[in-house]
C-alpha cells in the first residue's frame, strides 16, 4: 500500500486550511513559542491519521528552539513544510 492509497483527501484539505490559518496569523519578527507550540498540536490533531506527517510534527516539537520566541521565518518555513507534505 503506497502513501497515496492512505491519503484521505478531506484531511488534506483540512491540512491544507489549516497551515493558511496559521500563515495568516503571523504577524511581525518572532511568534510566541506556545502560538507555536499550539499550531503544531493542532497540526498534529487534524494529520492523526497520517503517521509520517504525525512523526514531521513531533519532529519539529522536539527541536523547537528557544524558551519564550520563534523567529517568523522559521515558523513558517516549517508551516511551508507541511503545506508542501499535504499536497504532494
């Protein structure tokens, strides 16, 4: 069974909605590391069906710099990520 026959459309949708929310939202030079943090949860929630993008998730939980801020860039460049997971 490859990816692609696993894949539910309705959820990547969802994923899809979901990472432009959170572009949308990003305001500045740094985001709150728990706006993150929360983003990702949700990200996590919505792909529970999807292991690979679940194990992309807890990946960027776990190596999440700093304690209070996340630069805007890499916040969305890990939104980018799952953006382009989603749709390939």
């Amino acid at each position: 069974m490859t990816l692609e026959t696993v894949r539910d459309p309705a959820t990547l949708i969802e994923i899809t909605e979901l990472v432009d929310r959170l572009l949308d939202a990003i305001d500045g030079e740094l985001t709150s590391r728990s706006r993150v943090v929360d983003g990702l949860l949700d990200l996590r929630l919505v792909a529970a069906d999807m292991p690979e993008m679940v194990a992309q998730v807890d990946d960027c939980l776990t190596s999440l710099p700093g304690n209070t801020a996340i630069t805007n860039r890499l916040w969305m460049e890990m939104l980018g990520e799952f953006r382009n997971a989603a749709t390939n």
